[in-house]
C-alpha cells in the first residue's frame, strides 16, 4: 500500500517549487477579488442603499442568480449579510473553476503530455502524483481560506464579524476541495484531459443550474446540493459551521473513490472510451465558411448565452427600480435624467454597456483569423486556391453576423425580462429595447472595422482594440458621474450615439459611423492582401 | 526542357536580418530538386515565397511562367504543398482536415486518400488533438499527396515520421515522379534526397552555393579509398591528390581527389595491390563539406 504512493513527497515539494507564482496570483487574485470589495459594499449600503438591494435581491430571477439570505426583514439586512449574499455564492465558483483546471492540470494533463511516463520510470508510486496534487490543492486553500478571512477583517467593518470572515473564506477554501475532488474523479473516468476538464466543470454548471431552482423553491432542498455547503453558510448572520464538515466528508469520499479508480486503469486511458470522430468531414465544413465557423462556434456560442443572461440580469432590476435607484446618490446621479422616466433612461446607458459588451465577439472572430495565421494552422490553405479575400472577408462576415444577432439577444433579453418584472406598469415596448440596441450597431461595426484594419496591417495590435473598447466604455459609464469634457467624451465612438430612447434616433450619425467602418475595413483589406503571412517568425 | 520553377536573384529581409541574399534555382518539367540546407540558411522562406505567403524583395520568382505573387491563385490550383510542422484544428479528426484541405485545393481522389490513409496507418476518425507529431505530419501529406497537381512542395515532410512510413512516403513520391510530375524536396533526411532527387540544391545562409545533380557534386570532391598492398602502403602518402592518410599494418585508408585517380592507381599497382574499395562520397559528406568549410 504504501508503496502506491510512493515519493509522493518529493512531488509534492516538486509542486511548490514549480507552481509558486502561480499559487502566489491564485490566492492574491482569487483572495482579494473574494474579500476586496468591502469598501464597494459600504459604499452602496449608504442611506437606503441596504433596503434597496434587499428588495432587488428578493426577486426570484435575482435569488437564482446569487443566491438567498437567511434575513426576512430589510430592517436586519446587514453589510455583512449583504456582502455574503452577493459574493459568495460566485467566489466559490470561480474557487471551484480554477481548482479543476488546476487539479486536471497536475493530473490527466501531464500523462496526455507523456510527462508522467517519464515521471513513473522513477521509484514513483502509482497514486504519487494524485496524492501530491490534492495535498497541494488543501495547502493552498488554507492559506487562501486565512487570507480571505485576514482581509476581511481588516476593513474592521461592525458586521463582518472575526468568526464570520475566517467562515467566509473557509467556504470559498472548501469549494475548491470539492471542486479538486470532483475533478480527481472525472480525470479518472474520462478518456482524456480535455474531456475531464470539461465534465468536471459540467457538473459544477448543472450543480449551479439545480440551486438556483431548489432555492428559488425550497432552499432546504439545496442543502444537499454540494455547491449548497458553500455559500448556504451563512457567514457574518447564522455561520452555520457544520455545512462545513459535509463539504470536507464529501471531498474524502470523492477522492477515496478518485484512487481506487485510479488503481484499476492504465496510464494515461480513463474508464470511458475515446469517442471517435468523424472520418469523413460533413458538406458544411468543406469551405472556408464553414471550416472558421466550426472552430469559432464554441466561443460564438458562449458569448450569445453570456448576452441573453447579462440582458435577463439587468431585465430582472426593472421591477424594483424606483427602490433601486433611488436607494443611492452615486446610482441615481448615473442613471436618471431629467423628464424621462428612470426605465428609460437605465434603459439607455445599459443598453450602452450591453452593446458594448457585444462588441467583444465581432473583435475576437477578426483577431481569430491572426491567431490561426500565426499558429500556421493556415500554411497549408494558403497554398490552395483560397484567396486571402476570402479568408478576410469571411472572417469580417461572421463578425458582423455575430453582432447583429448578438444584439438581437442581449436587446431582447433585456427587453423581454424587463417587460415581464414591469408587467403592466411598463412604459415601454419591447420594440423599444431592439430600436435602442440596433440603434449602437455602427459602435459595434467600427469596433471591427478597427480589428479589421489592425489585422490588415499591424496584426499583433489587434489586442489593442480591446483597449480601446475598455477606455470608450469606461467614458461612457461615468459621463454623467465624472464632469468630463467634451473633447475627452468625444475620443469615445459611443459618445457620438444619442441613447436611445431618451434621446432621439439620429440617422446622420448611423450613417456616417457606419461607413466609416466600412472604410476601415475595406483599408484593411488592402494591408491583408498585401502584407506577408506572419507565420511564427 | 520547360522550367516548371524558375528562381533569379531572390532576396528577403525580415526587419534587419537579411534571410535571403541571392537564391537562383530552377526546377524542369518531371524534375525532383533536392533543397538542402542547415536549419535558418533560408530553405522555407524561399518555399514560403514561392507560395506566395510572403513577399520577396528582389529577384524573380515564377512557376509554370507564372509570378508567384501576382499570380499565386492560378499556381496554387496545381500546386501541393507540405509543411514541415504541420498544425491542426484540435477540434477536428483527421478525416475531416484531409477532406477539407482536399476540397479547398480541388480536383481530390477519395480513393486514393483512403489508400493513403490505409498505407499510412492513419486513424481518421481520431480528433487532431490525439495526435502526435508523426500522425500530424500524415494528415498534411495524405491531404497533398490525395490531390492531383503538377507540382508537389514538401518542406521537411517527413519530419516525425519512423523509418518504416518515411518509406511510405518515398514509394509514394517515386509514384509521382514516375508520372512525370516535378517535386521541390526540402529535407534534413540525406538518404532521402540521395534516393529521390535529380538534382541538388545547397543553401546556406541564404545564399545558394552548389547546384547540380549528385554526380556532378560528387566530383567536386573526393572519395575515401580503402587499399591493402604487397609492398610498403605508405608510399601511397606521398602521391598528389591524397589526403587525410592513415595506415593499419599494410592496409591504408585516405581520401583522393578524382583528378588525381590514375596517378594515385598507377602507385598502387607498383606495389602490389591485394585490396581496393572505393566509396563515393555521400551526400552527407557533400553537405558537411559545405557547412563546415
């Protein structure tokens, strides 16, 4: 028996030694992103801020977003409650996500690799490796679960109690052990990393889908929900310890479970067995269309659904709206303008971020077309019949389907929720929503135009456009908060949008911004037919 | 014969290196050029112009009478190629890239691509992820070799593959020789280039220095001759054209400079001769030659 593990060690040293950046960015990033945002809470807790967001929160669409609080009354709804209710449930995730891939990593990753080959040529036990990850994983998560609560405590705020901090982080440390050992599982079963990876985080996005349903329901229900013994703690208001405990039973089982698979399997071969593929390709791959949309579509797809939830999660605000806004001086001073109503006017500066938002896809399907040149995934097409015209312009094709349905989504997710909170108090039409969303289309189309022009003639900039977008958007966002100047606004291509509906459609500017686009991308063009292939020189 | 490439004067900077300084090659109608250089002397930035990815400074550059920049759609309808470092879409299997690489290039035989696949040992049906570099290498070559052109560009084909498919592979390219086809050949693997090429192209440091079929390379240079005698070998050491003399008892090996041959015949026979092997020189020894000197 102990043979199986070992030297597991001398690996375990091996870890630290190799990953201590990593865990360095890990527990600071992860650490601070958890516990860092106290400042921000005291902030919107201001004046009715706490009686605000505890009506917001109350809404089914929210509750199954983040989560519930044990509070009934707003009177007792604290910044401690508050800060627990809207981040732990998300922290633990991310704890989670990141400690698969991390785990999977260390594990199947490295026998894909034929590191581990070479690794168990050596007087390495068969369950080293495995073991060594896992107690690096707790390591980890302890002095992520100390620093949490460390920073916690820090800000000295009244309600974020010592006990309820170092549960805080305690939490957010065992969501990740859950998550290792799930992970330790999959990469056991499945046939190859990439696929262990993928099922370990299929189960945490179906836990995540199965609470927000349980609690929206009956939250008793989630309690037995592994995801459930994370942020149905309770920190800072009932710290309920023992959910704790399930957690830690759960991830020995697991990983129990993890080793004796483990013993049973051959080196790099899980228990499933490799799907096979096609060996014949279908029509619609055989073009070049069809070849950049197949490696795209996982990505397109990915950002439709984050649009239609983004939209839905501002959609649901609408119903409580009056409270929201007005809960807040810095809220208020950002959304509301004079003889509108405060629908319309949130209306027009989400609609912005919204768009915005959108405005990633288009930018990454150009930069794409780079990133496939610079792998030399393309050598062999370019010496085929293939134009770089219609490598270049189908790449722009996309992007621009890519945006137009993308606004169609978040619009009309946006829309269609915030219809359905408002129910016959609305003072707007879905109509309203789409006219609002398409009327940033020339945004969005010069966005491109700029990814275009970069990857006609300075492709490695193409990465800057994401700047630019991140600086125009910011702009945009605190115009009414900062005093900023008329120049300064104008460097942002959304500043010369009027926000519709507040403001008037104004076709000259659609035009202008459109074609503009247009000329940036045709420019690029000329760069791209022109320019030599960068091909990993 | 018709040039099928015909290379004058080329030249090719990358910011201020400067990767190609004079590269003038041709390559006849049915013709297999062996291109042979260490790595970064320019060989696949010559291909790459070729092909028309990048751009030359100077010099001409035509296939089939065609400019390879202007013209490159209608060259690359008869033209194949393979990358020495094929890369692939994880996503898809190999089946599916050699079909769409087929499809893109036009004119594809899926007969011949599921001999291919079969002589090759391929799994098609295998996600491009799965497979290694020699299995990569395979998916570029069946997809090129699948297709019919009249000019085949391999840049290090069978980098990754074992002994036994670069046989494959040699069969393969035999085949299109034999059908009167002309292959551009750039290879690390001598004994490669010895077996299929015509004609030998050396490069180095962007620059061609030798140009000719094996034979004529070979008398630029020496062959090693082994030699036992009846009398006292060391003689042998004194005659023009001998180098590089070591004597075991009476039996001497040395290089000797073809010119010089009879001379050097005529000494041996004086002495008796009991033994005589000749080798040519290699390919190897041409190469060497070259990079070291």
């Amino acid at each position: 028996m102990k043979e199986e593990f070992a030297r597991w060690d001398t690996l375990f040293v091996q870890f630290l030694k190799r990953d201590w950046k990593k865990i360095m960015v890990w527990v600071l990033g992860l650490g601070l992103f958890s516990a860092g945002f106290v400042p921000a809470f005291e902030e919107i807790a201001k004046d009715q801020g706490l009686l605000g967001m505890f009506e917001t929160l109350q809404n089914p669409a929210m509750i199954s977003m983040v989560g519930p609080t044990p509070i009934e009354t707003a009177a007792d709804y604290t910044l401690g409650a508050m800060y627990a209710h809207e981040m732990l449930l998300f922290c633990s995730l991310f704890s989670m996500i990141i400690t698969i891939l991390h785990v999977v990593g260390h594990t199947r990753k490295e026998e894909d690799l034929g590191l581990m080959e070479l690794v168990r040529s050596f007087q390495i036990g068969r369950h080293a490796n495995s073991l060594a990850t896992f107690v690096e994983t707790v390591f980890i998560h302890v002095i992520l679960a100390l620093f949490i609560a460390v920073v916690l405590i820090s800000f000295k705020a009244d309600t974020i109690s010592v006990e309820g901090s170092f549960l805080f982080g305690a939490s957010i440390g065992m969501a990740g052990l859950i998550g290792a050992s799930i992970a330790l599982v999959t990469a056991q079963i499945m046939p190859t990393s990439s696929a262990a990876t993928g099922s370990a985080l299929g189960v945490i996005g179906l836990l995540y889908l199965v609470r927000a349903g349980t609690d929206v329901l009956n939250v008793d229900l989630s309690m037995f929900n592994p995801l459930g013994w994370t942020y149905l703690t309770y920190p800072f208001t009932e710290n309920h310890w023992i959910l704790l405990v399930c957690g830690l039973v759960f991830t020995v089982l697991l990983s129990i479970i993890a080793f004796v698979l483990e013993g049973g399997r051959d080196l790099g071969a899980g228990y499933l067995p490799q799907k096979e593929g096609r060996g014949n390709a279908k029509k619609s791959l055989l073009s070049v269309r069809g070849l950049l949309i197949k490696i795209q579509k996982g990505v397109i797809m990915g950002w439709l659904i984050a649009f239609v939830i983004m939209g839905a999660a501002y959609g649901s605000i609408y119903g409580d709206m009056q409270t929201f806004l007005e809960s807040n001086e810095i809220v208020k001073q950002m959304f509301s303008h004079s003889d509108v109503s405060i629908e319309e006017s949130f209306t027009g500066t989400i609609m912005m971020v919204l768009i915005s938002l959108v405005s990633i896809l288009p930018i990454a399907t150009v930069n794409k077309l780079f990133t496939e040149e610079s792998s030399l995934r393309l050598s062999q097409l370019f010496a085929t019949k293939v134009t770089r015209g219609q490598l270049y312009w189908t790449s722009i094709g996309i992007a621009f389907f890519s945006s137009v349905v993308g606004i169609l989504l978040a619009a009309g997710g946006l829309g269609s929720t915030a219809m359905a909170a408002m129910e016959d108090r609305s003072v707007m039409s879905i109509m309203d929503f789409f006219a609002a969303g398409y009327n940033f289309l020339p945004s969005v189309l010069f966005f491109t135009g700029l990814a275009a022009f970069a990857l006609g003639w300075a492709p490695k900039l193409g990465k800057v456009v994401y700047l630019y977008l991140g600086y125009s958007f910011i702009l945009n966002y605190f115009e009414g908060l900062l005093d900023l100047p008329e120049w300064l606004l104008n460097t942002a291509i959304q500043s010369w949008i009027p926000r519709m509906p507040i403001e008037d459609f104004d076709v000259r500017t659609f035009i202008i911004i459109t074609l503009m686009s247009i000329a940036l991308m045709v420019i690029g063009y000329v760069g791209y037919r022109r320019r030599d292939m960068i091909e990993g020189i | 014969m018709t040039n099928i490439v015909e290379v004058q004067g080329l030249q090719k900077k990358f910011g201020k290196v400067q990767a190609l300084k004079d590269v003038t090659f041709s390559v006849a109608a049915g013709e297999v050029v062996g291109f042979i250089g260490p790595n970064g002397a320019g060989k696949s930035t010559t291909i790459r112009i070729l092909l028309g990815i990048i751009k030359r400074d100077a010099g001409n550059a035509k296939i089939f009478g065609k400019d390879v920049w202007k013209d490159s759609l209608e060259i690359h309808q008869r033209v194949s190629y393979v990358p020495g470092d094929v890369t692939l879409w994880g996503n898809l299997t190999g089946g599916e890239i050699i079909d769409l690489f087929m499809k893109l290039h036009g004119g594809g035989d899926q007969k011949k691509r599921d001999e291919l696949i079969r002589r090759f040992e391929l799994d098609p049906k295998k996600k491009a992820k799965g497979y290694s570099k020699g299995n990569r290498q395979k998916v570029g070559l069946i997809a090129a070799l699948s297709v019919d052109s009249d000019l085949y560009i391999f840049d290090e084909p069978t980098s990754g593959l074992d002994p036994l498919m670069e046989q494959v592979f040699q069969e393969e390219v035999e085949k299109i020789k034999d059908s009167g086809k002309s292959i551009l050949l750039s290879s690390h693997i001598l004994s490669e280039v010895e077996r299929l090429a015509d004609k030998i192209v050396i490069i180095r440091q962007g620059k061609i220095v030798e140009t000719g079929t094996l034979d004529e390379l070979r008398h630029l240079t020496r062959s090693t001759i082994t030699l036992a005698t009846e009398g006292d070998v060391a003689e042998i050491a004194t005659v023009n054209g001998v180098y590089d003399f070591k004597q075991k008892g009476n039996q001497a090996t040395f290089a000797a400079d073809h010119q010089h041959i009879n001379a050097i015949l005529v000494k041996a026979t004086e002495l008796g001769v009991k033994k005589l092997e000749a080798v040519p020189p290699t390919l190897e020894d041409l190469f060497m030659r070259h990079y070291k000197g």
